[in-house]
C-alpha cells in the first residue's frame, strides 16, 4: 500500500483528524485545575494529567496487539469513540471521585488511536521519507493542540465550563467522522474476540523499542511538570488566558516539525536525537527562569521547539528498528515511555511545586536534568 509520494488524500485527511483529536483533549487542559480546585480538589492537581496518562500507558500494550491484529482503523475509531464520550461526561460526574475516575477512563482515548494512526501512517508513507512523515504526523496534532487551549479557556470564561466540555465532545467527533471512510492497511485483519486480549509477556513490551522508549520518557518528563504546574504560574503572573502558552508551546513545535523529521532523513536519527536533547535540557531550566508573561510565552516555544526537533527522529527512529508485523507494538513500547514519563513528571512537578510560587524556578530546574540522561540510550 505504500506509495513514492508523501501527500496523499488519505495522508492528508489523517493529518487533519488528527489534529482535531488531539485539539478536543487539550482544548481543556489549561483550565482543568480551576475546575478541579471548585471542585474541592485543589490538592489533586497532580492527578489531572497523571490519572489520565496511566491508563493511556497501561493500555498501550492492548491497543499494540490489537492494531497488529485487529487492524489500525478499528482501534484508531474505537478511541476516538471513547474521547467522544468522556468530554460529554464532564459536567455530569461533578464529584472529586467522579473527575478522577473520568480522567482514567478518558486517558483510554489516547492509549488507542496515537498508536494505530502512527502504525497506519508508518504503513502508506515512503520508507526514505519516513521521519518527514512523523515530523508532519507531530505537527498535526501540535497544531490542533495549539489553537483549541485558548478557546477552551475562552469558552470556559465566558460560557462556562460545560460549554468547554462539550464543544471538546464535539471536536472529537468530528475527527471519527472524517475517518470512517479509510482502508485497513493490514493484510489479513482479525475479527475482535475478547481473548484477543489475554497478554502474554511478549505482547507486552518490544524489545527494539526499549532505548527509543527511554529517550523519548526522559525527554518528556519536563512537559509533564510545565502543564500541571504552568496554569499557576500564568495566574501568578496575571496572564487572564492560560491557554497562551500552550499556544507558544504547539506553534514552535510545530516549525521545528517541518524540518527536523526531514533533516533525521537526510542526516540521520542519532546526531539529531544527541543535539535536541541537550538543546531540551537548556530550555526546561529556561522556563523555569521566567518571570514575566513574555518570558514564560518565550520559554514554553522554546521548549515546544526543542521537543520538536527530537520526537519527529525518536518515532522514526523506532519504526526503524521493528519488523513490520510487530510495529504497533514497538508503537506502543515508545507511547508507554512517554505516557509514564509525563505521568511522573506531573506528580514530581506538583510535589516540587507544592502550591508554593517561590519553587516554580526549582521545580523546572530538577526536571532540566532528564533529557541529559538521554544520551546514554541514542546509540546504533
């Protein structure tokens, strides 16, 4: 099914869905503490984005089996499906326990489809173009990530919460939609059976993927600590639209994306791996340094555009090291390295941070460290 060309219709229209999923998750993300903290959940805020990646960590080894067997188009559908949902369900489960436990669920919706649609792409993109294809896959999503913060967090302050939530929902369906209509790329695919879902230890992990798993988690642990801590920081500051930042965070990503994914191409994935990781480090401690709005709108794009040189050549390097009939699962052992890394770096960031401004400099400061250790893992 591959074809020499890289913009395809269907490349295109996953491009497009794409971002549209990843906009109808994180259009909420900048006012979930407040929601919370009305809640009387302030001291949880850790578990916002924790709760959330441990069930997208925990269900990546399923959903790797099942996009190698099942198919990608069902599992990219099926979670999508369930993002649908949860959005709807926040302005009914209006408990503590309740958003908690909507937050695992909702963290199922991107344990499914990142990992089918990254095997999907990996599928129909040509080989010698295929960093290229994950550095546009990235912006994809980085985009719709960027433009939907600040008008969640408009619609939050103007209409309420439940507008929010809903026009999330919304969003989300609007991506299922446009993909009802694409091919399956595997082969011979499986009717879904529950014993599909008996894992044996080989399911769970690859082993190819274990060092691109690590870079990636050590990369964006730092991210975990920045977007549990950083809607604070925009209020401490007297930034009104928390949703800023994350816009300064996706948009330079997403210039980066379009030309680090082809350069991993052209020279390789390792010298580009070594220089953004160290390139990262520098631009976590910068964010902790700010000490204005404009210092904090220039530390977040500096840090979007660090990870954007680096993850575009990490996937690309992990789709080149697995077998073809085993990539979902090599897809899924990178997403369970970066899902736990953000997890842990949301609760390390919350308890550094411990609802104190004074240790927002020291919070980032320790988190710098991780992409350093790194570079003991990009080798051939």
């Amino acid at each position: 099914m591959k074809e020499q060309r890289l913009y395809t219709p269907t490349f295109c229209t996953l491009c497009i869905s794409y971002a549209l999923f990843g906009g109808s998750f994180n259009m909420m993300i900048p006012e979930l503490p407040s929601f919370l903290e009305g809640l009387g959940g302030g001291d949880y805020k850790g578990l916002i984005i924790a709760l959330f990646t441990l069930t997208a960590g925990l269900s990546r080894p399923f959903s790797g089996k099942l996009t190698d067997v099942v198919g990608r188009k069902p599992i990219i559908i099926f979670g999508m499906t369930v993002c649908v949902i949860c959005s709807a369900l926040y302005p009914i489960l209006t408990t503590v326990a309740g958003f908690l436990i909507l937050r695992l669920a909702h963290g199922f919706s991107t344990g499914f489809s990142p990992t089918a649609i990254t095997a999907y792409v990996s599928d129909i993109v040509p080989v010698h173009r295929r960093g290229e294809a994950m550095g546009i896959i990235g912006v994809s999503i980085n985009l719709g990530s960027s433009i939907t913060p600040p008008l969640g967090s408009f619609l939050a302050n103007s209409y309420g919460m439940n507008a929010m939530f809903f026009a999330s929902s919304f969003i989300a369906i609007l991506s299922m939609l446009m993909l009802l209509r694409i091919k399956e790329t595997i082969d011979h695919p499986i009717a879904f059976h529950p014993r599909i879902l008996r894992l044996h230890r080989h399911d769970i992990i690859s082993r190819s993927a274990i060092f691109p798993a690590l870079v990636c988690g050590l990369a964006y642990m730092g991210f975990g600590a920045i977007i549990t801590i950083t809607p604070d920081q925009c209020d401490f500051m007297g930034m009104d639209n928390r949703g800023l930042y994350f816009t300064s965070f996706t948009m330079c990503s997403v210039l980066s994306r379009l030309v680090a994914g082809r350069l991993s191409d052209r020279i390789g994935r390792i010298p580009v791996m070594r220089f953004a990781v160290v390139l990262l480090a520098i631009a976590y401690y910068t964010f902790g340094q700010a000490e204005t709005p404009y210092g904090l709108l220039a530390a977040s794009g500096f840090v979007g555009f660090s990870l954007g040189i680096a993850i575009p050549a990490v996937f690309a390097w992990t789709v080149d090291r697995s077998e073809d009939l085993t990539r979902g699962k090599s897809i899924a052992t990178l997403y369970i390295g970066l899902e736990f890394a953000i997890g842990s770096g949301a609760l390390l960031g919350a308890f550094l941070y411990n609802n104190d401004p004074s240790k927002f400099a020291l919070t980032l400061t320790t988190v710098a460290i991780a992409p350093l250790f790194a570079l003991l893992f990009i080798r051939d």
